[in-house]
C-alpha cells in the first residue's frame, strides 16, 4: 500500500484503477504513450519488438505513426513541434546537378535530395537512382475512368490567413484547387475526397487518423480500378518562425516536400505490422517527382523526407505524401504550389 501511495503522489498518472474496462498490460501501455514526449518517438528512442505479435505492440506501433507526422493537440497547436525536420529538409540548391553519373552516387544522392530521419533505415539498395528513375510511371491513358485520387488524412489543416469554417482556405480547398488543376488544365481524371478522419465526436484527434482512413479509401480504389495514382495531401507543422516560400514565375510560392514511409527502423528493422509491397514504387514516384521539379522549377522540392512507418502509401504503387507548405504559408502561397505541383505531376505522369 505504502508503494501504491508513493506511485500515486510522485506519478499521478501511472496509477492503475482496478475497475477500468480494460486489461493492466493495455492501461499501462496507453499511460506511457501519453507520458513519454512525441519528439521520443521521432527521434526513435523508444525500440519496439516487432516480433511480438501481440495486440498491445501492435497498438503501440500505430500510435508512433500516428504521432510522429504533424502532430497536434485538440486546439490545433504542434505538439512538441519537431524542428529538425524543417530544419534539415531544405529546398535543393539551385541549379543542382541532376545527371545520371551524379545520381549514381549514393551519398551524393542522399546528401542532396533526401533527409532520413534518425529512427529509419536507408540503404544503396533501396535509394538507388539507376532503378527508381527506370520505373515507368506513365498512366494508362487509353482506357476512361478517374486516374488520380487526392484525399487528406488529416483534413483540419489550415493555413496563415485561412477563414475559420471556410473550408475553401484550408488543406481541403487547396486540394480542390489541385483537382480542378489536373482534370481541366491537364485533362487528368482526378477525384477529390474530402473524407474527415482526424475529428472524433466534433473535436481534432489525430491518434487514429490513418487507420480510419484506409478502409474508405480502399473502397474508393475498389470502386474506381482506374485509379492509378494516391495523393494524400498535407501541409506541414513548423516553428512559428519558418516561412517555407520560394518564387516561381514571379510569384510567391509555397514549397513542398514529398514523404516516403519505409515500413522499417534503424532499431527494429522490417516493421512486419506495416507491411507495404511498393515502397519501392513510392520511392521511385517521389523521386522522379523530385528530379523533374528540380530541373524545372528549382528550389520548390525540400528535400523527400523517409521515416519509419506506412502511412497508408501500401493502397496503391504510384502513392504519394505530399507536405506542401506549412501553418504560416498564406493561402494564396499554397494555391500557387498547386500550379506548379499539378504541372510536375503532368510531366512524370504522361509526358
């Protein structure tokens, strides 16, 4: 008792009440994730066996890839906002060299467009340029039908000037202008959900966000066998100090940055819970996204960011995460990305 009382005092949330509806082993677990910082996760301190199969890891493993992608509390507000990510992946150099000889290079391949955060494992056989840029990812258009479906996962995403309650200065409106992009500029069937998976009983809570996304889009794709390109289209969490902004065409425009989810960590390896079969495919579409941006519109592209997780990028081959912009880029910022986006998404997809 006297150790019960002295748990109590020191660490009131540790204490397990016998009454709750729910096994000790999944208690302490959810405890510990709220105790334990975000910025544990990201920078992955905290190993996970993934061999244990068991419902407990399972749940623990998803709530690391729920927590450590803009992660933000019931208001709004970044939660333990990670810098190092805004910090470290910059927009590429102008003028960077894009030849074959150079991209062979793996540490110049890396040291320049990618940023690998320190929980994730990247190797020259999975980041190797002769075999991404060689996939051909042109779609198929002979056949009818919608070809590129864009959603967002986490669809309260608002920006530096957007209108409470207007829908059309937030993520989902830059969307729609990315839609209407695509299907009238470029003549790309594109589909536009605009599913909410990031508010539970009226109020934001991301914790379960990609997991309340994946079965409606899967029944979208199921639908709609057409569909050979994924976007899920976000905008990044930064300091309040961060301005992600270049100029392109004479306008300010927001940058943006491509995500890849490897399904494996620096710790554990293959995460067997998250098993994706196209990462190689996801990595080759970011990266033939990032090249052709480079050469035509330098500086637009931070660098591809590869972490641990999914991400729900297993749903199809041609899957992309696009961080585009942040909370302090202006509407009108984010809607030139789109131009030049839905512009770099023509030349890799039908060029």
């Amino acid at each position: 008792i006297l150790l019960e009382e002295a748990v109590r005092a020191s660490v009131p949330g540790m204490v397990y009440e016998p009454g709750e509806q729910r096994t000790a082993g999944a208690w302490v677990m959810q405890q510990a994730m709220r105790l334990i910082p975000i910025s544990a996760y990201a920078e992955g301190k905290l190993s996970v066996d993934t061999e244990v199969e068991d419902l407990e890891t399972y749940e623990m493993i998803l709530a690391q890839q729920e927590s450590d992608e803009n992660a933000v509390d019931e208001n709004g507000n970044l939660i333990g906002e990670d810098n190092s990510a805004a910090a470290s992946a910059q927009a590429s150099a102008a003028a960077i060299d894009t030849s074959m000889e150079k991209l062979s290079n793996y540490e110049y391949l890396l040291g320049n467009f990618y940023t690998v955060d320190s929980s994730t494992m990247a190797d020259p056989e999975l980041i190797n340029a002769e075999k991404l840029l060689g996939k051909d990812l042109k779609i198929n258009e002979s056949t009818g039908g919608p070809k590129v479906l864009i959603y967002h996962t986490h669809s309260q995403e608002t920006f530096a000037d957007s209108v409470p309650g207007d829908t059309s200065t937030s993520i989902l409106g830059i969307g729609e202008y990315l839609s209407q992009l695509l299907n009238d500029t470029y003549g790309i069937e594109t589909l536009h959900h605009q599913g909410v998976y990031d508010l539970i009983n009226g109020k934001l809570d991301r914790s379960m966000a990609y997991q309340l996304a994946e079965p409606e889009i899967t029944r979208i794709l199921q639908e709609n066998p057409s569909i050979e390109v994924v976007i899920d289209l976000h905008r990044d969490g930064v300091a309040e100090g961060t301005h992600l902004v270049t100029e392109v065409n004479g306008k300010p425009t927001a940058q943006i940055m491509f995500f890849n989810g490897l399904s494996r960590s620096r710790a554990n390896g293959e995460i067997s819970y998250l098993a994706n079969p196209y990462i190689e495919d996801n990595l080759a579409f970011s990266l033939q996204m990032q090249i052709a941006a480079a050469r035509k519109y330098p500086g637009f592209t931070r660098h591809i960011y590869l972490r641990a997780y999914r991400y729900n990028m297993h749903l199809a081959p041609k899957t992309l995460l696009v961080e585009a912009g942040a909370q302090t880029n202006t509407v009108e910022e984010m809607r030139n990305a789109m131009e030049v986006l839905a512009d770099t998404l023509d030349s890799v997809l039908t060029k």
